[in-house]
C-alpha cells in the first residue's frame, strides 16, 4: 500500500475511533457532560440532585488545560441564568434553588455562568418533593380579583402557588415571615431576586432573552424589600398578561412568590390598546 493510502486509512481510523469515543461517552454521562467538557468555565456545586426549597452553592472556576483550574481573575463580574426560572432560581452570588418541577415528576435544568469571554454551565435534576419554601409572602392589601383562567393555572411555570394579581400601576404591600409563624416577619432582614422572563436575576433587559418591548424589568417594576412594597408599571403594552417571579432569602431559608401583572381597564387588553394605541 503507497504511504499516502496508509496515511489516509489512518486518518480515518482515527477519526472513526474519536467518533465512536465521543458517542460512547455522550452515552455515559449525556449531552449535558460534553458540552461542558469544552466549556472554558468550570461550574460546579456540592449537589446536582435538589427538591423543592433546597439550595446548593455554583463555584466557577477557569479551566487550565483539561485537568486543571485556576480561580478567576474577578468572580465578582460573574454573571448567571438559569433556563427556567420558574423551576430553579439562580441568585446573583451564585445560590441555586429548586422552587419546582413545572408539574412533572422531575426534570433537568442548566444553570449558566459567564466571566468575561468565558462561559460555563451545570446540569441540576429536579424532584418535586423537599422542604418547599420556608419563607412566606404574606399580601397585605392586596385586592381581591376574580380567579385565574383555567388554561393558566394548568401550567404552574406561569403563576403556580396562589399569585398575587396586580393590575398595571398598582401597589400593594406584603410582609415576609417565617414559615408557620406569621407573627415573625423579617421582611427588611432578607435578600430578594426578581425574574422577569429571561432568566437572568434582577434583569434590566429582558428582551434581549425574550424579545419583544421591555415594559416590565429590574427598572419598571418597583420592588421595595425594606418597606414590603411592590409596584407593578404602569403598561405591559399589548401582553394579556405577564409573569415576574420574587424570590427570598434569609440564611438558609427561603421562599418565593409570583405576580400576575393585568390591564387596568375593565376589558382587559383590547380597552389598553383603546387608551394607548401607539404601544406595541
């Protein structure tokens, strides 16, 4: 055989070998290993596994070769997002939390890290059961409103757990108390995250995630923890109707909560787009 016959049965045989390599160890570990096999981010945590109201903690690390880490230059630009954050919520210092299964009997769900040009991810499995929030948002004067459509309380990722519904504008107050005792508030003690759709805490900018017009973000939304204020803005455009998750922490209890943001006017959107007609 020509040396450049040889060459090339080699070349394939080696790229048939790291193929069936690559598809064996995707089978092994799944798709979820590979990808962060090639990620320049490590992201880590001391559980994988968590139910309904367990947190565990993300370490990032800078991936130096293939076996190596190296702590990053500036932790404190780390960025995070989680693909459901009515599912598992991913505080600003790196705290992931369960706070559910969408329904299911369990699922899996990313948690993404960013670092400058770097970027990694962990894969967390969901089960229902745990400790569930320990922590109670508690409506003060909210108003009372006619429930929820059917078709919406069906799917828990928009408004599972007894939402509070405000409409374009509105304030209502709350207060946070321990769990089973609601004489204990400790509603200025605690740390909150608000989600509004694209699954970055606290974001500015949700339509870079999500699309559309930003009418309801970190800037729109008025969330006051050391008062228990809440302030929904004044349109949510053409939207029937929109979805921010709050979640708390105090130490190591938490809890969470979701508001349904209406129209103000009787008739929902359609008498919206009467007073606002440029808004879409």
């Amino acid at each position: 055989m020509a040396p450049q016959r040889k060459l090339l049965a080699w070349t394939v045989a080696g790229i048939v070998l790291a193929g069936g390599v690559v598809f064996v160890w995707q089978l092994l570990t799944g798709f979820s290993a590979t990808n962060a096999f090639s990620e320049p981010l490590s992201v880590t945590a001391t559980a994988t596994t968590l139910h309904a109201g367990e947190s565990t903690q993300l370490t990032v690390l800078k991936k130096r070769g293939f076996f190596f880490r190296r702590p990053l230059e500036k932790p404190e630009a780390t960025t995070y997002f989680t693909v459901s954050e009515s599912e598992l919520v991913v505080e600003p210092d790196g705290h992931v939390t369960c706070i559910g299964t969408g329904g299911r009997a369990s699922d899996v769900i990313w948690v993404s890290a960013d670092n400058g040009r770097g970027t990694g991810h962990a894969s967390f499995t969901l089960l229902p059961a745990g400790p569930g929030p320990t922590l109670d948002f508690i409506p003060i004067d909210a108003p009372k409103r006619a429930p929820l459509p059917d078709v919406l309380l069906r799917y828990s990722p928009c408004c599972a757990g007894d939402p509070i519904v405000m409409a374009e504008g509105e304030t209502v107050h709350f207060k946070l108390a321990r769990r089973g005792v609601p004489s204990d508030e400790v509603t200025a003690k605690a740390r909150y995250t608000l989600f509004f759709g694209s699954g970055i805490p606290n974001d500015a900018r949700p339509s870079v995630v999500t699309g559309g017009r930003d009418y309801v973000t970190s800037k729109t939304f008025h969330f006051d923890g050391s008062t228990g204020t809440i302030t929904a803005p004044v349109s949510i455009g053409r939207l029937n109707r929109y979805r921010v998750v709050i979640f708390a922490r105090l130490g190591g209890l938490v809890g969470w909560k979701y508001i349904v943001i209406i129209h103000a006017e009787p008739d929902g959107r359609e008498g919206h787009l009467r007073l606002h007609p440029n808004e879409g």
